[in-house]
C-alpha cells in the first residue's frame, strides 16, 4: 500500500485525475487551474451540493470505498434529475485520515469516475485534505436545463397526481441487514477474514443501500411522453417526508393510498422477518433515490403508459390537511416526517 505522504498533496491530485476526459460541451476547461470555467450560454444552472461524514453517513464496516464513490456522485446527480436538469460537471473534496493510502483513494474514485461515465458527468476539480476524524466528502454537482423546463417543489396544484418511480423501503431494509450482521460480527469477536455474512436472497436489498441508481431515465421518459411535472423531488429522506416538502412549498394538502405504494417483494419479505410494517418502511425508510413528482389530472393516461412509475394519490386543499388512506377500512393518518434526520443521527 502506498502513504499518501509519499506523493504529497499535488502529487496525489495529479495521481487521481491525470486520465480525466470532458465529455460536455459547456466543460470549457476542468482540472488544471484555479477554477473549472463553464459556458451554459442561455440555460438556468442547477448547482448541489452534498457532505458525507465517516460514522453519520457511511460505515466502512460494510460499505466497499467503491461503492461509497459511486453512491457519492449518484446522491447528488439525482438531486439535478429532481429539478428536471441535466447533470454536466461535479466538484469532488475529499479529507482523509493517515489510515488511508493512495490505493483507498484510487477505490473511491474508481466509483467516482464510473458514475461519472455512467451518467455522461466531468469530474472538474475539488480538494483534499489531511482529516484527525476518519473520512469525509464533499461533493457539489452542476447542472443545467432550458428555463421553462426547471422543476420545483412549490408547483403542485390541487387534483394533480402524486407519481412515485420504482419501488419504495428496499434501501432502509438493506441498511437493517448490513447493521445486523455487524454486531454479530463485533459480538462474536469473528475473524475479519473469515467472516462471510449470508446474505442471499437479499442481494437487491442490499444493491439498493450500496449502489443506488439516479433515475434519469425516468425524467427522459417524461420528456419523451410531453410531460412536464408540476413539482418534483427525490426521495432520500422517506416519501412522507419528501411529501410533505412538496405540500409545504406549494400550499396544499394532499392524500396518498396505503395500497398504491411501489413495494418490491423481497422488501416485503425481509420486513416481515425484521418484525416491521412494510408500508412504514416505505414511508419513512428514506435513501430509496426514486422521483416523486405531481402531474396535472389531464396527463393520467401519459402515465399509465410509461414503465416502472406509479400514482399513488393525489393534490388536495391545503385546509385537508395530508394524510395516507390506509387498506381495507380506508382510515385516514395523517402523514408525519419520520425519515433521516441529520441533527438526530449522530446520537
């Protein structure tokens, strides 16, 4: 393993990014001056950013460098695909501690670099730093998009429909297997090499947490149909609190169907062994990355036509409050953010 210190800091840099090739036309020049110089001649920029802290946001224990690279640049692309935008260039800060050598590095930008080629984004520049407190990220991604084509939350408008991409829980059920199988390897002591969590059958589960994917080809799908949402955001907190952004910001209430929600069979399966309401994880589990987004009434059969997203509810007075409409005997309870909180997840 090579120390970091055996490069130096400008080494290092030039080690991790001298095979780098812009992709985008608006990617005037990247890395190798004191600013990356951008041309987005007559369309809004999209511009996010993200910090990922060792022990609040990631566990090394069960998470590959890889991986954590990976999910890194995809977090923040579909904050961009949120807006309805495109992401074009991303800025990566990294600050490590001396238990890191330059191969940990070359592993979290190997997924860097992948997510970047996945999703046609430049890797412009960013920053490294010496850490006494493990590893961090910063990551701060730019996008673009026509002006008429930007999406906000504030737009959702009573009678729309609530839409959701993909399916819902996984990831959260995901995080619980990996956090179970790391206390009955600190509780047993177990050899780190020879430790062999089984995990099969929860192979999606676990994808999900690890490797989650930005859904752009659910916001080329929209275009494709002629639909422009009235309000998007991604789903990394649980839906009901991403639902509740969108209430807030567009004034408005809103009901969604207990039995609509997008669930994946062996999320179902792993709640029941985990002794939890499928629907609850669901609904709160949070870091799922899907789209949810609201349509006008009119563009119903628009959606019905187009794979893998689903109606779950719709748009109502803001004076009716939001609530989930539970099975069978359709009780309404009203929905409460209890996703991921980042002042409570240190403690």
């Amino acid at each position: 393993m090579t120390a970091i210190s055996e490069l130096g800091e400008f080494g290092l840099i030039r080690h991790l990014t001298e095979n780098i090739k812009s992709k985008n036309d608006s990617t005037t020049f990247g890395i190798g001056d004191d600013c990356a110089v951008l041309d987005y001649c007559d369309r809004r920029t999209l511009v996010t950013s993200d910090m990922l802290m060792e022990g609040i946001h990631f566990d090394l224990v069960y998470t590959p460098l890889k991986h954590l690279g990976y999910k890194a640049a995809v977090v923040n692309f579909s904050d961009i695909y949120a807006m309805n935008g495109t992401p074009r260039q991303l800025i990566v800060n990294i600050a490590v501690s001396r238990r890191f050598s330059v191969e940990n590095l070359d592993d979290i930008y190997s997924g860097l670099l992948l997510a970047c080629e996945r999703y046609g984004v430049d890797l412009v520049g960013g920053d490294t730093s010496a850490s006494v407190t493990g590893l961090a990220l910063s990551l701060t991604c730019i996008g673009d998009a026509k002006a008429e084509d930007v999406v906000y939350r504030h737009g959702a408008k009573e009678t729309d429909l609530i839409c959701v991409s993909g399916n819902l829980g996984a990831a959260y059920l995901g995080l619980q297997l990996l956090e179970r199988e790391k206390k009955v390897f600190e509780g047993k002591n177990i050899d780190e090499t020879s430790a062999q969590p089984d995990f099969s059958g929860h192979e999606y589960l676990l994808e999900r947490f690890l490797k989650p994917e930005a859904r752009k080809d659910i916001v080329e799908r929209l275009r494709d149909a002629g639909i422009r949402p009235t309000s998007m955001i991604d789903i990394s907190d649980g839906l009901s609190s991403e639902l509740l952004h969108i209430c807030k910001a567009s004034q408005t209430g809103c009901r969604i169907y207990e039995e609509r929600l997008p669930l994946d069979y062996q999320t179902a399966l792993c709640a029941e062994e985990f002794n939890m309401n499928v629907s609850t994880c669901a609904l709160n589990g949070g870091e799922d990355y899907e789209l949810l987004f609201t349509v006008p009434l009119t563009d119903h059969d628009k959606i019905a036509q187009i794979d893998d997203v689903r109606e779950i509810g719709y748009i109502t007075k803001a004076e009716l409050g939001t609530a989930l409409i539970g099975r069978g005997d359709a009780e309404e309870i009203p929905l409460r953010a209890q996703g991921w909180d980042a002042a409570e997840s240190g403690k």
